[in-house]
C-alpha cells in the first residue's frame, strides 16, 4: 500500500476563518473557525498546519510574502503540496510573489479562501478548501489560486468580483485544472527547469499609475521626485498615452534609472507598445511593456527584480524574462 500524501496548510487569515456578521467581519481563533472544516479531509492526505498569521489581507507585507515562502522551502522534503489560506483581496498579489520567490518549484502551493466564512451555511469556503486540497496532491508544481472550481496560475489571476462565488479570473490563460465531475487539465502545468532555489528580496518603492484623460505628465515627474524606482502606468486599451507631456516625463524617469512600465487598464488583452503613437513614444522614451501581466504579476515582478539588482540596466534585461510563466 503507497503511504498517505501529506499536506501542509498555512493559514494567513482571511474571511473564511472570520467571524462577525453582521458586523464589521474580522480574523478570528483558527481552531474554531477552520480547524473543524478540515477535519474531514484526513481521508484524502495526512494535514499539517502552520499558523503564519491571521490578518485580513489588505495588512499583507512582503515580509510575511518572504516568510511564507521560507515555510514552504523549509516543508518541500516532508510535504507533497502546500495549501495557503488567505484573504481573497490580495490573494493574486500573494501567489505572484510566492511564484517569484520559489523558484523551479517542484511541489504544488494552493492559495485559496472563501467570499463568505467556513462557519457560515452558504459559505463557498468548504468546496474551496477540498478542491485546493485535491490540488495540492496533483501533479501541478505551480503556485496556483484555486477558487470555484479552476485552478489557475497565481501569477495570471486577478480578483474579479466583490460579490460571486467565483471571484477570479485569468485573463488570456486556460486553467490549469477544471473541478467538474472529472477532474480536466486544460493547460500542462510548468515544470521546474532546474533545482529547486529560494529567492527573497522585494523593494516596495514602486507604484501604479491609472491614466485617465488629460492626467498630468508631472504626476510621474512627482513621483520620481519622491524615490520611486518602479512605476506601472495602467494605460489606454493596447498600452496607449497621451502624447502631450508623457514622453518627456518617462524618458526623465528613465534616465534617473526609474523603470517605466506600460500596461493597459483593459482585463483582456495585452499591453503592444507601437501600435499607436502615443505608446510608439513612450517605449521609444525609454519605457518597457507588461503585455499580458496582470497588475498583481507585473508589479510584485517589478518589487522583485528591484530586490535582486540596484542596477537599471539588470532590471530592463530581467523585465523581459519569463520567471514563473507570468508572460
Ligand atoms: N477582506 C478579506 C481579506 O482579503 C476578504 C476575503 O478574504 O474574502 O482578507
């Protein structure tokens, strides 16, 4: 008989272990909330759990986004796969950052939580939690987000809805497994390309930037002006700007060694410097283009590239490698 597969879950807070309603919800005791909604999983994998925090997610930090990674590292000998829990709010920005830090990953980390806490009846919670799990044991070695019924690359997913059950998507990209009846594998997962490496460092000065008509080309100036290294312009459709002032602005940013980024406010499609004039001149002025990056993929990418290297010309290079199938 093959031994049982063994699952660590980490717990970071988030809705489905809060109480409170009515009233503001608010984390509350592990034990109570999650721990009895697990129990009956012991069937499918012999559970750990690790207790990172029990914050709402707007409170994450990369220090936390490094500590869990550094979990994750340290359980790749004892565990078959990991499954995070955590707040939907920052959920994608959390999986795109742990898909840069844990590099050639060998093992699947699940990221999932709930719109609605475990203890309630209607709670969506319990079916994500199984599923994750289920996904956790798959040959899937990619950090993913489960989330009403797909698994998709953490890196390729944005939080689409305040009030749906399914709250994700990932625009552009199939899922990597679908939960019906049968379990189906739209997309083959990544597989590592090397041994398995640790990575850590992130620097937060960064920022996005939503264009909208007329904005001011000084509000990028102000923002170089304050020791910003990184900054996401959330552009026009295909990654398209405002001639009038953008042009000189960006190529100010990028000869202080600030990395400008191009990406479009739209959810499907890509950002395509060049096929319009406005971004024709913007990456002629020195600015780089996030294609088909989420915000939450691009700008975690940006904090942790600027985390490796001071070094401009390191970033502009790095920018446009693929490192955990964020392109
Ligand atoms: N505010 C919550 C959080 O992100 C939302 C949720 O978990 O659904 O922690």
């Amino acid at each position: 008989m093959s031994s049982p597969r063994r699952l660590l879950f980490l717990h970071t807070g988030g809705t489905l272990g809060m109480k409170g309603d009515p009233g503001p919800l608010a984390p509350s005791h592990y034990s109570e909330t999650v721990l009895p909604f697990v129990r009956g999983l012991d069937e499918l994998a012999e559970i750990e759990h690790s207790y990172l925090c029990n914050i709402d997610s707007s409170d994450m930090t990369p220090a936390l986004w490094e500590a869990l990674a550094a979990t994750i590292a340290q359980g790749l000998d004892r565990f078959d796969g990991f499954v995070v829990l955590h707040g939907t709010d920052t959920m994608a920005y959390s999986a795109s950052a742990l898909s840069y830090l844990l590099q050639d990953l060998p093992k699947p980390v699940i990221f999932t939580g709930a719109q609605r806490p475990l203890a309630h009846l209607r709670s969506d919670g319990r079916q994500n939690l199984v599923h994750a799990a289920i996904c956790a044991t798959l040959d899937v070695p990619e950090v993913g987000v489960f989330f009403s019924r797909r698994l998709t690359r953490g890196n390729r997913t944005t939080k689409s809805s305040v009030q749906s059950y399914d709250a994700y998507r990932s625009p552009g990209l199939a899922p990597l497994v679908k939960m019906g009846v049968d379990i189906d594998y739209p997309m083959a997962a990544r597989r590592p390309a090397g041994p398995f490496r640790l990575r850590a460092g992130f620097d937060e000065r960064v920022a996005v930037l939503h264009l909208f008509p007329h904005i001011p080309a000084r509000t990028l100036d102000a923002l170089v002006d304050d020791g910003v290294r990184a900054v996401l312009l959330l552009a026009f459709g295909a990654g398209n700007l405002p001639l009038t002032g953008w042009p000189r602005s960006i190529e100010r940013a990028t000869q202080a060694g600030v990395a400008v980024i191009v990406g479009t406010q739209c959810i499907d499609g890509s950002a395509d410097l060049g096929r319009y004039a406005g971004s024709a001149a913007a990456r002629d002025a020195g600015a780089l283009g996030a294609g088909s990056m989420t915000v939450e993929g691009a700008l975690t990418k940006a904090m942790f590239l600027l985390g490796q290297s001071d070094e401009a010309e390191q970033f502009r290079l790095s920018w446009g490698l693929d490192l955990a199938g964020e392109l």
